[in-house]
C-alpha cells in the first residue's frame, strides 16, 4: 500500500501480522452476531485516533434494542420539516409499503407552499372539498385525494409522537442518533435530516449500522438520496461513512460501489454464503470458507486506486491490546474468554461513566451555586464602589479633617491612659484579695474554703454486671431505597455478589425507581456498616457488595396496606 493513503490498524491475519485499513468509506457485512458492531466501533475509535476533532454520528436504528448503549452520548433527535413532495412520496412509499406515483401530482399541489406537515394536510382537505364540488361524486381525483390525506394523517400522527429538536446539536465526539423505537418513516426522516446537514460540513463519520434499512436495494427510503450523496462525497471534504447490514447485497449498489473497504463475515444461509463468495473479486474466497468464519473473524477487501487485496483477519476490539488479540489468534485464548475480556472492559467503563457523571452533575451544580454568589459579590463590590463614590463626594475639606484627626488623636490619648489606670486598680484589687484571703485563713484555720470538695471511701467488692445490647431497629419500607435494597437482599437477590449498575438495573426492574449511583452507594455503604452487607474490591474496579450470611435472618419483611389503600 502507497504512503499516500492514511491507514489505521483493524486486526491480525492468521499470521500474528497487524492488518490496516485505508481510511475510507466502509462496508461490514456479516450474520447477525458476527460482531459488526464491534467492528464499527473499533474503526471509529481508530479513525478518532487519526482525527481527533472529528464528529462522529452514529444511527442506532435496530428495532430489537439498543446496539450502541454505553458507547458515545445520546442526542436530541433533530428533523427537518421537510415538506418537499419528493421527500414526502419517499416516506410514504416506505410507512404504506406501496408506490404512489399515481397520486404524485396531488401531492405536489399540496406541498406547495406549505411550511408545515399540517399544512400539506390542510391543503389536501381544501382540495378534497373543492373536487367534491366540481366534480361527480365518487370521481377517481376524489379518490386519490382522499387516500392521500389518510395516508398524509398517518405519517404527521407518526412523525408529531416523537420528542425532537428543531436544531442541530452534535456536542460530543460520538454522538448516538436513537431511533429504535420510532417509526420507519421517523427514522428515515432523522436519517435525512442529520446527512443532509452534514453534507455541507466537513471532518464528519456517519455510522449507519442496518443499512438495507436505510438505503436498501430496489428499493426507495426519505433518506436514500442524502445516504448517496454522503458517500459520493469524497475524502476531500474529510465526510466518512460506515454502513453496515447483514448482507451485502442488501445495501443500495451505489452506496456500496463507493465504500473501498468491505469486511465481511460469517453467513449463516448457503444462498447468503454464495452471494458474498461471488461479491469477492477473482472468486479467491469459497463460499464454504464465508460459512466457518469464527465470531471477530472477517474477509477485508481493500481497495486502493490499481490494487485490491483480499486479506482473512481477526478483528481486534476496541481497547483489547495487540498481545492479547495474538493469543486468540494462536488458540490460547478462546473467543468465549475473549468475549468476556470485551464484557468486562464495556462494564467497567459504564461503572465508570455513571460515577464521573454524577461527579460532574454535582461540579456543575457547584459552578452554578459559584456564579450566582459571584454575582451576588459582584452587586456589594459596586454597591461599594457607588458607596466609596458618594463619601469622596461628600468627604469635608483639609482643614476640617486635620481638625477632626486632633480630636481622634486626644480620645486616644485619653483612652490609654484610662486603661492604664485600669490596670493599676486590678492589681490592687487582686492584692487586696489575697491578703484578705490570708487574713481570715490565719483567723480561723479549721473552715476549707472549697466546700465542694467531696470525699468519698470505695469499697473493694465483687459485683455482677447484666449488660442488654439493645439492637437496633431498621425501619425501611419499599418507598424508600434503604427498604428497597433491603427487599432484594429479603429475595435472596444479594446472595450474589452485586456490582452498582447491577443494583441501579435492578431497582429500575422491580420498583421504577432509578436513583442516582452516589446514593445507592451510599446506601450500601451505610448497610455495609450495618453489619448486613458484606462487600469487596471488584478486579476490574468499583465494589461487589452481598449479604452477611447471618443477616438474613434479621431482615423481617411485613406486608402492610398503605393509609391509601386501606
Ligand atoms: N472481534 C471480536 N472479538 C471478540 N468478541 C467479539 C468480537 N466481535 C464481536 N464480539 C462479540 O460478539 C457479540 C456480537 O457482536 P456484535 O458486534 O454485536 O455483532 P453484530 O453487530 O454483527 O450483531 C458481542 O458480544 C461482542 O462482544
Ligand atoms: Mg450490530
């Protein structure tokens, strides 16, 4: 490979030998668990090596869940009102599963002009009454009409049900675009409104895991165009692209000719295994060699302009080092060992996360606390300066002052020398008092003068002591965290060792509640010293925390009804 290309590290061939990439656009393709989305994270953290300040956005699109949770930071869903009829025939061709070039004229008769969603609606019931009234009843416009405004209530009942945001906020370095619950049409129209942003931006990565989602094959979607577009655009403007599927030829072809680097993995079906045998140029790789890729292992196509290499490799994860990438390579670790390294490393991380949030939440609510008293400073400072203003305006003049200083200066005068005398007169007093202390002592010798004093003869025995611990009394209920952590250690929940998230997730299961990590530390700290849990360093750090053996017992769980129950 030429030093033209920048390239980044991705994995070892069977061979221990360290495998780039040249930093192109990106195609991975592979059965689902074959680690398509490790492989995405490990080229952005690597292409963030190379480019630190570029942005990366990620679409976490897959209906089954989130893919990319603990990974970057999610976002606020930004769309566009986009209202141009082409954009709107896109989304309802995908939310309807059908074509509607038919009704393609009606629909740009309403759009235009519209600002608003609401309004396309607005115009296409103006036109229905209209036509209702030129027109035979039953005429094939009316139909048309009518069609399109059900399918237009759909799509603005859809797309108003979402939170979003009318500004494009990308904060953080990985910024993650979380769309799984909404509508296909809604995510097409995030997808469309981020890229078409972007699009005009430079030092940008877009991640599109699920890409037949997106922009599939023979196939339109309100985001296809713009995914085109973003891939067309060159390394020039430093816009890269990821996208990957389970397939490869269930993505757009156009979108696929511009990614110069494949990564394709495991298939399951020998109709899939056949297919990308036949997507790999010179037919180097057997379908049978597609069917026993291994969980990370992977076929690179890389392409440079006059050369294409074919290369086998194991992708290395995210923050596993090369050492430990050559001991699978060589068999003596196992994908399963492998896998739990991943787990624990992600994990950790989390743990990490939540307890540097809390920790920031609460530096920023100290900053703010600071500015206001900074303010409120600010105020007294120019309320003292206003002050010192007024007083030299108002300050009499030399003479006056000179007067005034004499004066000052005989108080003080007249001040030392009383103090002086004062103190002659308490060493008198004090002289006084103890000669008349003597005096009387000498006269009458047998008075004590500190009665106070009482004396008092012990007598040496043996005594029996009954000592009561009286235990203390816990009163927690399932409205606080104290009783609820309790309950689960009643359960037997805490028969395992816990880590913090685990609590966290599990308090959210059995009683919605989610408070923050510093509490239920402090919670579980404050029952550690209780003598009910027991706890211990975790290896990958934080702390594990279970229940003594013997404190089962003492937790006592009473069902009662609450006053509002009853
Ligand atoms: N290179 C790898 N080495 C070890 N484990 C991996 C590797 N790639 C993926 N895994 C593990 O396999 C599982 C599935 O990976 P994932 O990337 O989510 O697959 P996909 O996106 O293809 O469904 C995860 O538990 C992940 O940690
Ligand atoms: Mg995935």
């Amino acid at each position: 490979m030429t030093k033209a290309f920048e390239t980044f590290l991705i994995g070892l061939d069977e061979k221990e030998k360290a495998v780039f990439l040249p930093r192109f656009h990106t195609l991975v393709a592979g059965a689902s668990g074959t680690g398509k989305t490790e492989a995405d994270r490990k080229i952005i953290a690597e292409i963030l090596k190379a480019i630190p300040d570029l942005k990366v956005v990620v679409f976490d699109v897959k209906e089954t869940g989130r893919d990319w949770e603990g990974f970057g930071h999610d976002v606020p869903i930004y769309v566009k009102t986009a209202t141009d009829v082409r954009f709107l025939r896109d989304l309802i061709e995908t939310s309807e599963g059908r074509k509607i070039d038919w009704f393609l004229y009606e629909l740009s008769i309403a759009t235009e002009k519209a600002e608003t969603w609401r309004e396309v609606l607005a115009n296409l019931e103006r036109r229905l009454e209209e036509t209702k009234k030129r027109y035979p009843k039953g005429s094939i416009r009316e139909e048309k009409i009518g069609i399109l405004i059900l399918y237009m209530k759909a799509l603005v009942k859809d797309l108003e049900s979402v939170r979003i945001s009318r500004e494009l906020v990308l904060p953080h370095q990985i910024n993650v675009v979380a769309v799984n619950r909404e509508s296909q049409a809604f995510k097409e129209l995030a997808v469309y409104s981020y890229v078409s942003e972007i699009l005009d931006k430079q030092k940008y990565l877009v991640v599109i895991d699920e890409g037949s989602l997106l922009a599939p094959r023979e196939r339109g979607t309100g985001c296809k165009r713009v995914i085109r577009r973003l891939f067309k655009a060159g390394r020039a403007a430093e816009l890269y692209g990821i996208v990957s599927d389970q397939e490869i030829t269930g993505i757009d072809e156009s979108v696929r000719r511009q990614c110069w680097n494949w990564i394709l993995g495991m298939q399951t079906e020998v109709a899939a295994q056949k297919r990308t045998a036949d997507q790999i140029p010179g037919k180097s790789v057997k379908p049978d060699q597609i069917a026993t890729l291994g969980v990370g292992w992977f076929y690179a196509v890389i392409r440079t302009p006059g050369k294409t290499e074919i290369k086998k490799f194991y992708l290395l994860p995210e923050g596993i080092p090369i050492e430990t990438g050559k001991m699978l390579v060589r068999g003596e670790l196992s994908i399963e060992e492998m896998m739990e390294k991943i787990a624990e490393l992600r994990m950790k991380k989390v743990d990490e996360d939540l307890v540097y949030k809390e920790r920031c939440e609460n530096l920023e609510r100290r900053m703010e606390e600071m500015k206001t008293e900074m303010s409120k400073l600010r105020e007294q400072r120019d309320e003292f300066k206003n002050l010192c203003e007024k007083l030299k305006a108002e300050m009499p003049d030399k003479v006056e002052l000179q007067n005034m200083k004499n004066e000052l200066e005989r108080t003080r005068e007249n001040l030392v020398d009383a103090q002086r005398k004062l103190m002659r007169y308490s060493s008198l007093e004090s002289f006084l008092t103890d000669f008349v202390r003597d005096a009387v002592k000498e006269a009458v010798p047998q008075v004590s003068p500190t009665a106070s004093e009482v004396s008092v003869n012990v007598q040496s025995t043996v005594t029996d002591f009954n000592v009561t611990r009286l235990r203390e009394t816990l009163s927690a209920t399932d409205k606080d965290l104290q009783g609820q952590v309790l309950l689960l250690a009643a359960e037997g929940w805490f028969k395992e060792k816990r880590r913090i998230s685990q609590v966290r997730d599990e308090l959210r299961r059995a009683f919605n509640t989610s408070p923050r990590p510093g509490t239920i530390e402090k919670t579980l700290a404050e029952l550690v010293a209780k003598g009910i849990l027991e706890r211990e360093k975790a290896s990958q750090g934080g702390w594990l925390y279970w229940l003594k053996p013997e404190a089962e017992k003492l937790i006592k769980v009473k069902n009662t009804l609450t006053d509002e129950a009853k």
